[in-house]
C-alpha cells in the first residue's frame, strides 16, 4: 500500500512538468505565429496597384538585312511569269532572302512625368523600332535617350501629353538578404504579372562585367521580365530584373536583378546620351589564400595587380604588377570588386592617391584619373564593315594539318557562305590567301585593314594558293 502510494504521489509532479511544457510549446507557437503575422505580408495588392501604372511593356524590332537576293534559274523573276509558283515550290521560297523583321519583348518602367524609362541595355540595343505600352494599354514610340553596355542599363522616352506616373525610387543599400521582394514585367508577351519571392543573396557576381553587384531573388523572372522593377515592400524599385540563371529557359528560382542604386548615379549621365567613367590601366585579381601566403601578405584585403596597360595612369604613377592596392582616393579596397566601382565613378582629370603593398611595405602614388574608352562604342561608331561571306584566320602547324595543306603560315580560308560574294568569285575552303590587289599579306591584321579600305560595289584581286597551284579571283563589294 506504502509502495502504491508513493507511486500515485508522483503522478502530481509529472503531471504538473507536462501542462507546464505544453503550455510553453502554444506560448511559443503563438510567439512565432505573431512574428510570423507581423512579418509575412497578408497580401500584395495594394503595392501593385500602386506600382503598375508606372511599369511599362517594351517590344522592338531589328531588321536584318538578307545577304543574297534570290537567283531565278532563268534569269530575272518576273511577278507575271506562270512559271514563278513552280520554282518557288521546287526551289524553296526560302531562296528568295528577304529583309528579316527580329521581335522581342521586354519591361521597363517610368521614372519622371517628362517620359523618360529605364530598362536594359540588352532590350533596345541596335533595335529599328521601340514600341512602349502603357499599362492602360495605349501604345507610343520611344526612342533610345543613353545606353550603358557594361551595367546593361537604357534610358528611353516617350512624348506625350498623357500623365505619368513615376515609381519611386527605394535605397539597394538597405535592402537583407530574406527581405520580400515582387517583380512586376511581361513574362513571355503576358503583360501585367506579377511574381513575389525573397532577397536570395546581395553583391552576386555572375561574371556579367567588370561591375556586377547583382541581387539576387527567388521571385519568377523570365524572358521579357528584362528592364522591370523589383520592388519592397513598400512598393520602392530597389532593383531592375536582368538575368536568370536557367538550363531550360525558364525561371527556376534564380534571378538577378541591378541594385537601383548603382542606375540612380548613372540616370544623369545617362540623360546626357553618354556614361563618362574614369580610368587606370590596370589588371587585377583577387587574392587568394594561396596567393596571400605566397607573396607574404598579412591578410586577404586589397586588389591585385596582374598587369598594367602601357601609357596608362597607373603606369605613369609607377604601380606595377604584383602590387596590391588597398586604397583608391581614400577609400579602403576590402575586395577586389570594390575598385571598378571606385575608378568608375571617380571624375576624370581629378588627382587621387592610391596606397599599394609592395614587398611587404605600404607605399603611396599620386594619379590622375583618365577617361575609360569603351572599344565597343568605339566599334559602333565606325562605318559598317564590308562583307565578304568567308572566314579568315592565321595559318598554324596544327590548323595545316586539319585542313590537309602543306603551308604552315600566311592566311587560309576557314569557311565560305553559301551565295556570298566570296562563294561568287570562286573561293573556298582551304584556299590559302596570298595577295590582296597585287600586295602580298602574311598577317590577319593587315588583312583586315586593308579590306577595310574596300567601299561597297569596288572589286577585290585575290590571288589564293589552291593545292599546287595559284589562281587569281576577283571579288565584288557588297
């Protein structure tokens, strides 16, 4: 009886330890619900209604001139011949090279009443026509204001007497990685959509250029999301989608958008039809703990110099490589990323001190900031080239041998295409080149400048190597 007692005597204690744990668990899971309220939005449709007047839908055309025109076997086609609809059945309407009209889709979205729209660099760029809707499906032409290659960033307009509504501009800087994000575009031509997701990760770098800094969100982005707002909570743009990173094309929860931080300093010089960057001449790469250990740094912090570019500021201020550079202007370099960002941003002709270590020891040099050229504009910007419709490349032992020639230098034909002006005059593949107009070239380079001499309807002397023997070929400009 003694034993029973004491055995139902602990029946209070335990009892009283699980009522205590159980209430415990549905205090903290009440705890947790409330955060969870406070910090899970119920709903996000009063930010989109908000934020999609101001998002735009973007389509553009580029034509794309046809080579060849089409060849009628016996001569000329004539839009009266009965005998036309039999050769285009049995040669193929595809002979008859037309003009192309190429067609994409992209979003961007206002940012002040006088029309003036952000998007992507990849949207617009080398497009024949911007056609921009507005949410209230009116449609307008636009046309490109700057462009921005290397952070992939347009400026285009539209006028209008309609009002506008801008979105507002939030701060990238303040944004956590876990924070809710929307994205708003025209997903595929789907005008009006609207994913939501969370900050994925801050400062991605998917090796897009030399000033990636990507956030990075699980929110859906797909083709023709390009140019569109990612916005806060509290309906502020703090990013542009860009990019996704895909194997089948579609959204799988990684995309990247560009911090509106970093369009926020570009969008005046943008405005001006030209972004202005500054310049140093240098190569650099991050330090590595093996590097660190092998060139007896104290720590990983700074940008390392592979390479300087001649006549460059830098090598003026007399920076070398295997320097590592850990202050730009002042401002400390803790990551090799941080000096693109600093040089670029920095005023051209402005002097500024950059601190280096070298062989363990701090050093300082004084330098003036240069203009950054950008060689694809550069490219534009000259006249358009000549085609030939032939490939041509240095010849070396290992190219010899799998093209079967004997020659082991100078110029050989690569490749030829079908119904181009090189395919007209007779050259092919493996030819090997050795005069252009009766002058002798060995090198690619001379090649190319002397073609490009060359004006559209003039005819060229070839003079190729063909097996054992050589024989001249006249080509005509196109």
């Amino acid at each position: 009886m003694k034993y029973i007692l004491n055995r139902y005597c602990l029946i209070g204690p335990i009892f009283l330890f699980v009522a205590l744990a159980f209430t415990c668990i549905i205090t903290l899971s009440a705890q947790v619900a409330c955060f969870a309220a406070e910090e899970t939005p119920g709903s996000f449709s009063q930010l989109v209604k908000r934020a999609s007047p101001s998002v735009v839908y973007i389509s553009t055309v580029k034509v794309i001139k046809a080579k060849r025109p089409f060849h009628h076997p016996f001569g000329n086609s004539n839009p009266n011949d009965p005998f036309d609809d039999f050769f285009d059945q049995f040669f193929g309407r595809q002979g008859r090279s037309r003009d192309f009209r190429q067609k994409s889709l992209g979003s961007g979205f206002i940012i002040d009443k006088d029309g003036f729209i952000l998007t992507n660099n990849h949207v617009v760029e080398k497009s024949d026509e911007i056609k921009v809707m507005l949410a209230n499906e009116k449609e307008f032409s636009a046309e490109i204001i700057g462009r921005d290659p290397k952070t992939d960033l347009a400026l285009i307009r539209i006028k209008t007497s309609e009002p506008l509504e801008p979105v507002i501009m939030g701060d990238s800087d303040s944004l956590n990685v876990g924070d809710w994000v929307v994205a708003i575009g025209n997903p595929f031509g789907l005008g009006n959509t609207v994913t939501a997701g969370i900050v994925s990760y801050k400062s991605r770098n998917i090796g897009a250029g030399p000033y990636d800094d990507f956030i990075q969100t699980d929110a859906a982005i797909n083709p023709g999301n390009s140019g569109g707002p990612l916005l806060n909570t509290a309906g502020e743009v703090i990013g542009i989608n860009t990019a996704i990173f895909s194997q089948t094309g579609g959204s799988v929860g990684i995309g990247f958008a560009i911090p509106i931080n970093m369009a926020k300093d570009l969008i005046p010089q943008l405005k001006e039809g030209k972004v202005v960057r500054g310049w140093m001449g240098v190569m650099i790469q991050k330090i590595t703990p093996e590097i660190k250990e092998k060139l007896g740094l104290k720590h990983e912090k700074g940008a390392l110099v592979a390479d300087v570019t001649p006549d460059s500021p830098a090598s003026k201020a007399g920076i070398k490589r295997g320097d590592v550079i850990v202050s730009f202007d002042g401002k400390d370099i803790v990551e090799m990323k941080d000096l693109p960002f600093l040089v670029g941003a920095t005023p051209v002709k402005k002097d500024v001190v950059v601190e280096v270590i070298r062989d363990g020891e701090k050093k300082s040099f004084k330098m003036t900031v240069e203009e950054l050229k950008d060689v694809t504009e550069q490219a534009e910007a000259k006249e358009p080239q000549i085609e030939l419709g032939m490939t041509v490349e240095e010849l070396n032992t290992q190219l010899a041998r799998k093209l079967g020639v004997s020659q082991t230098s100078g110029l050989v034909v690569l490749d030829v295409e079908r119904d181009s002006a090189a395919a007209e005059a007779g050259i092919t593949r493996g030819d090997i080149i050795v005069e252009v107009d009766q002058v002798e070239v060995k090198d690619i380079s001379k090649f190319h400048s002397m073609i490009r001499d060359f004006k559209k309807g003039e005819t060229i002397l070839f003079l190729v190597k063909r097996a054992d023997s050589t024989v001249y070929l006249t080509l005509k400009v196109e």
